[in-house]
C-alpha cells in the first residue's frame, strides 16, 4: 500500500507522468490533473510569463533573500547566540521555501545544473539550521531566550497567535516534495519530514499532546501531500486534527477562521489567505479521507464568495483590515485590497473543487482571476510585485497613503515569493484526466502527453487565446482509442461572467461557438459547462474550437453599492480598464452612453502585446463659474493585469453609466 501511495503522489499533486495510469482507486480526487511536467507550453502568451519566471523571479526572490538576511538567519539558528536580535518576520523563512519550490517546478522544464548546485547550497544552510529533533524555525532557534517578539517563551505556545511556527513548516513542505520530484534528491524532503515528525510528536490528540491548530493555515495541504509522498498516514491525521479542532481551542476569530468548527462554517470571513488555503485543505483531506462532511462546508463557502465576496478580476479580500473578506456585497474598488496571495490561493481551491465534482463552473472563476487579479500581481518582466490588487486608482494607496507601484520587494514577501513558485506551475492546469474522459480546461499553444485508461496519448493545442477565440486541438492516439474529449465552454461564452448574479452582461449581446471535427460541424449537448465529443480517435484526427470573442459591457448587482451606475469592460476572460496615459482627461469624470459601441484595436508592440478598447464617451468637469461643461471623448482601455507600466496616476475599472457616479474635478485634464 505504502509503495502505491508514493506512486499517487505524482497524479494528485502534479509530480509525475507515469503515474497518472495508477490514480483514481488511491489518489482520493475522483479527477487527475495531467502533471506541469507533461505539458510544454508554446503560447506567446503564458510563454513569456514562464520565461519571465525563469528568468527574472526566481533569481530575483533568491538574491533578495540573501540580501534581507533570510538566508543569514539560518546561519544564526545553527550558531545561536544571545547577542542576536531577532528582526524582520517570523515567517521569513518560507521566503526561501517557496522560492526553492518555485525553482525545483522550473528545473523540471528546464534542466539547469547551476540552479541545481545553488539550491543544493541553500539547503545545506537551511539543514545546519535544524535542532537535532527536527524543530525548524530560525526566529526562536538563534537566540532561545530572546526570541522574536512573536514567538512566545516556548515552542507552540503562540502557534494561533502570530508564531508561525505550522505555517513555515507547511511551505517547507511544499518546497520539499517539489524539491524531491525535479531532482530525486531527498536533502530537502528529509529536513521536511523531520520537522513534520517534530510537530507531530508535540501535537495531537493522544494523551500528553498539545490541542492547537495552526493560526496561518497551509500545513493542513502540505501534510496531505507528505502522507501521499511517504505513505504515512500520521501526517493525514494531523491534517484532519488540525481542521476538527479548529473552533475549540482557546483563539477563536473570524481573522483566523477560528470562529467556530469548521463543519459549521458557511461563509468566507477573515484573512483571505488562510481561508482559502483551508479551504483547500479541507478538499485535499475529504479527497483522501472520503469526509464527504468537509466537501458540503466549503462548497456552501464557495457559493457565498462567489454569490457575494468575488470581484470582477476574480481577487478575493476586499478589506486592508485584517487582508480579510468584507460583507456581503463589500466590494470597495479604490481601497480593495485583493492580495495576489489571495488570487493564488483562490486558484488552489477551485482547481481542487473542479477535481472533486467536475464542473466547469470552477474553471470559470480560476481562469477569471488567473488572467486578471493574479498576474497583475507580477509585472511583465517579473521584476516587480503588487502586494495588493486594488481596481480603481488616483496615483496613491488610499490605506497606507504612499504612491501607487509596483516593488521590487517587501519586508512581508510572501507576495513575490509566492509568485515565484505559482507561474511555473501553470502548465499543470491545463488538462485533466478521469477514466477515458479528457478534460480541456484552459486553452494555451501546447503540446502533452497524457495517459489514458492506461495507453499513451498526445495533445496539441494551437492558439492565440486570449486575444484570438479560435483554438486547434490534435489528438495522436497509439492507434485508435476511444476517448472522450471534454471542451470547456467558458461561462463568458454563454452569456455568464459568474456562475452566480454577482454580475452581469448588460449589453444584450449573444456570443456563440462553433466546434468541427476533421473539418465538419458537429453538435452536442453542453453538460456541465463541457462539450464532449466521445468518438474512436485516430493520428491526425483534429477539433477546432472557435469562440466569439466580442468585447463585453458588464454591470454589478444593484447590492454592490461601490458599483453602482458604473459598469466595466470585458473580452474573453480579460477584464479592461482605462488608465492615465492613453486618456488625455480625467479617467473618474467620463461618462459612458447606455450602449457604447466598442472598437477592438490590436497593439502588437504595446505591453507586450494586447488588444486595446475604444468608445465614444463624454468628459464631465466643473468650470471656474461652477456649471458643469462637457465634451466628447474617445476613451481607451487596456487590460487590467498591464496597468501600472508606464507611471502613476488614475485608473478604473468600473466606469460611470450615470451621472450620479461621476466625479467632476475641476480641472479635465488629470496627468
């Protein structure tokens, strides 16, 4: 049993092609995701994002942890001392954890002995760093009697406070078993489970243990996968211990989701981070355990958000306060926060909610806050990072009253870090795989080799999705092979920006698909969100896909007050804003006719290539004698994610409709 476990490791968590043919009895997750390593992306548009990753993220986040004594402080926890004072945050740890994971996903794809070497270097650091019982957390270990003000006088005894202590353990889980998997080295995956078996000693729910749970959650995801990595099921229990004891234990807080049982949660609250990464957890736990109890709660929490808390870019968190979900319907756009933290983690969760029941509808919110509140969060040329995703500016962060910009880093680096580990793992959400079943989840120049019902399979997609809507699919089967070819229909395509009334299409346009096999039209029932074609393939037999990809009027519903006489623009899954350098009056005095016709103008040598909107729009100002002037305008908008490239100043991406949401300076002209 414990040898099949390690093999479905690689099925359930993106670790490897041959194991995909062993998934479904053992993985948990009825649905196996084709491995990042299976898949080679050529797309001009992910491709220079992963390029971008590789060539500039990853060193970046790993000078940068030399330089702010990240690696400095592992030095120390192997020579403590009471002369050190402990700075900085007691999580920075995972800064290189994560960047480590990022790296080991990039050496799968792209072999590089140097990176290899300097990641093997690392961890000597981090390993000399660890006491001889596995403990691992440099905040306390360099100075035992001075720790960091936020670890507490012992171990554990901050834990749901501010310690961090499971949350840098769960990073360095998920940086070990990427670690482990591009190289086969277990360096990194033994210094894991040695401070997994740590934890697991001191907490528990045997006599004589600790009754915590971890105040930032991850480690509940982590620990599955070390229990489908080593095939010991101590660390799924300490998983399923640490979401059955959330809500009775001495913190209890909406911030840390704490506030009551799990079980009996129904909507979002606190921290967006650590609610979606427990609520991942959860779906990884019921997966592994068959706790059918946990799927009902996060897919009643998944309604909510999507119901009531989700943005039009897909970010979640709309509140600086806490990071944390607002109210129903609280969906602030000049102080939205949105952390890019939270955008991954809403991927990680409905990525594991689509692998449970299989619905489109979970896709439609990944790929929206994927192209939109996610990578807007990473410049173009990957040097740079949004901590926040806010959708409305006037050149400065309302909260914190400094200039609008993009970073190079942060103290807090969870942000940039986390990036670096994301973007190279993109490639694993393209595909899918249940018996003879092939799932087509998002659309991007690739080529795979997939296995199904255990005979190899090659797939290439041809395409310029997302400015173009036609998409080329090949199928090379060895010989022939029933399959059935599942092709997601957007929800935007069908007249759906949300599967909820969060928001809605205003301008009463039909967009249609077409789909043909070998060259004939061929029809099908769309059954949650795929079209299916389930025939005997042969070599050469090729689908094309071809969506309209008409630019969109959107409006929110009338409970989102924020919103209100204002809609927002859209083509495909790419949500449009204006900004201040294509726009020669102020962005927040224009007014838009009730239906504008909208022009698509390509700009191949802008932003590295995009489809920009024109409409016809007026521009409202006061004059010196206080009456109102108007005067026509073209207004211009570019993609969200491509904001804040050339220079500070206004941007929106809810536009007012109504005069009554205008805001009329004095002066038109805002650069």
């Amino acid at each position: 049993m414990k040898k099949v476990l390690i093999i479905t490791v690689f099925t359930l968590f993106s670790l490897g092609v041959n194991a995909q043919k062993n998934k479904a009895k053992y993985s948990g997750y009825p649905i196996t995701p084709v491995p990042f390593t299976a898949v080679k992306v050529t797309d001009n548009f992910w491709g220079q994002r992963l390029k971008a990753s590789r060539e500039v993220t990853i060193p970046l986040a790993f000078s940068k942890s030399e330089e702010t004594g990240r690696y400095e402080n592992f030095v120390k926890a192997a020579h403590p001392s009471e002369k050190y004072k402990v700075e900085g945050f007691s999580f920075d740890d995972t800064d290189v954890y994560k960047t480590i994971e990022g790296a080991s996903y990039s050496l799968q794809t792209y072999p590089d002995k140097k990176l290899s070497k300097y990641i093997d270097s690392v961890l000597k650091i981090v390993a000399a760093a660890q006491e001889p019982d596995g403990y691992l957390y440099t905040s306390r270990t360099m100075n035992p009697k001075h720790p960091h003000a936020w670890s507490g006088d012992k171990r554990w005894v901050k834990e749901e406070d501010l310690s961090h202590e499971l949350y840098n353990l769960g990073h360095m889980i998920e940086g070990a078993v990427a670690h482990y998997q591009a190289t086969g080295k277990r360096n990194f995956l033994d210094i894991a489970i040695k401070y997994a078996d740590c934890a697991e000693s001191a907490i528990g729910s045997a006599q004589g243990k600790l009754t915590i749970v971890p105040g930032h959650q991850i480690a509940e995801m982590a620990l599955a996968k070390l229990y489908i990595v080593t095939g010991d099921k101590k660390y799924l229990d300490l998983a399923k211990f640490f979401l059955d004891k959330r809500g009775y234990t001495k913190i209890k807080q909406e911030y840390s989701q704490s506030h009551k049982p799990v079980l009996k949660q129904d909507e979002a609250v606190g921290h967006a981070v650590r609610a979606a990464y427990m609520y991942s957890g959860m779906a990884d736990v019921a997966a592994l355990t068959g706790d059918t109890a946990y799927i009902h709660a996060i897919d009643q929490i998944w309604d909510n958000v999507v119901s009531k808390k989700l943005y039009i870019t897909g970010g979640i968190g709309a509140t600086h306060h806490g990071e944390a979900f607002g109210k129903a319907y609280e969906l602030p756009n000049l102080t939205a926060y949105n952390e890019t933290c939270a955008a991954i983690a809403n991927v990680y969760w409905n990525h594991r909610l689509f692998l449970l029941h299989g619905d489109a509808k979970y896709y439609d919110v990944l790929e929206r806050t994927l192209y939109n509140g996610l990578i807007s969060g990473v410049s173009l040329d990957g040097g740079e990072f949004f901590y926040p995703n806010p959708l409305e500016s006037d050149g400065i962060y309302k909260f914190n009253q400094q200039a609008c910009t993009r970073q190079s880093w942060f103290g807090c680096a969870c942000c940039p870090s986390n990036l670096s580990r994301f973007i190279p793992s993109l490639p694993g959400y393209v595909y899918a795989v249940k018996d003879n079943k092939v799932f087509v989840n998002l659309f991007m120049g690739s080529s795979s080799e997939l296995s199904v019902n255990g005979k190899k399979v090659q797939i290439k997609q041809a395409t310029a999705y997302p400015w173009d809507g036609n998409v080329k699919i090949e199928i090379i089967p060895q010989g022939k092979q029933s399959i059935a070819l599942k092709i997601r229909i957007p929800g935007w395509v069908q007249g759906k920006v949300l599967p909820s009334d969060l928001y809605s299409f205003s301008d009463r346009q039909q967009l249609r698909f077409k789909i043909k096999l070998n060259g004939q039209p061929i029809d099908s029932k769309i059954e949650n969100g795929y079209f299916t074609i389930e025939r005997l393939w042969a070599k050469g037999d090729v689908v094309e896909v071809d969506f309209d990809m008409k630019a969109r009027v959107v409006k929110a519903n009338e409970k989102v007050k924020d919103d209100a006489g204002k809609i927002a623009f859209e083509r495909g899954p790419i949500v449009y804003c204006a900004e201040w350098p294509d726009n020669s009056f102020a962005i927040h005095s224009v007014l838009l006719p009730s239906q504008p016709e909208i022009e698509v103008v390509n700009s191949p040598n802008m932003l590295h290539g995009i489809k920009q909107l024109k409409t016809q729009a007026q521009s409202l100002s006061v004059n010196d004698k206080g009456f109102l002037e108007t005067k026509n305008v073209s207004l211009t908008l570019i993609p969200y994610y491509t904001w804040l490239h050339r220079g500070s100043g206004e941007m929106s991406v809810w536009l007012p409709q109504n005069v009554s949401a205008v805001k009329t300076p004095s002066k038109t002209n805002s650069k």
